[in-house]
C-alpha cells in the first residue's frame, strides 16, 4: 500500500471527526469524534514515520502511543462529567448543559 492511501485514510478520518465535534448535540458523540480525530492523527504518524525510515518510525511510534494514552484519559475524564450532567440534567444534550453558564 502507497503512503498516499494511509494519508488519505486519515484526512478522511479527521473530517469525519471535525464534523461531528461541530454538529453533534449528544456530548458521548461528541467524545467519539474527538476519539476519531486522535486516531487519524496516530495513523499519519505512523505513515509519515514509515515513510521516513527505521529511527523516525520508532520517534513516531512513541509519539502515538502518548497520543494513545492522552486519549485514554481525556475518555475517562470526559465521561465523568457527561455521568455528572445527566445526573443533574437527565439529558446529555449539550444545548441544555449551555444553560448552566453563571
């Protein structure tokens, strides 16, 4: 497979993600795309690493993996506060948690 088809999956990936951010209500989705915008950032890493050579493929290997794990803890923080939100709202609608500025 050509590097081209990696970086397209991943530009693909990226859109996706950015438009769910921004049309999305349901705050679980918008936490998925968020998860789908990382992930296309890993896969451009490791194809730009492999296509560098053996040392950047390790670097950008690396890289990944602290991508990996920022969003592990971004998914564990972020459904804490949508537990907490709908436990005071009932709702996960991020419209609604709008109403909560003051």
């Amino acid at each position: 497979m050509l590097i081209t088809q990696f970086l397209l999956l991943g530009a693909v990936l990226f859109c996706i993600g950015v438009y769910g951010v921004i049309a999305r209500k349901n705050a679980v989705l918008v936490l998925m795309s968020i998860e789908l915008i990382l992930n296309s950032v890993n896969i451009n890493l490791i194809a730009l690493g492999a296509w560098r050579g053996f040392d950047e493929l390790v670097t950008a290997q690396v890289f990944a993996l602290f991508v990996i794990a920022i969003a592990a803890a971004e998914v564990g923080v972020g459904l804490a506060i949508v537990l907490l939100i709908y436990r005071n709202r009932a709702s996960v609608d991020l419209s609604e948690v709008a109403q909560m500025k003051g």
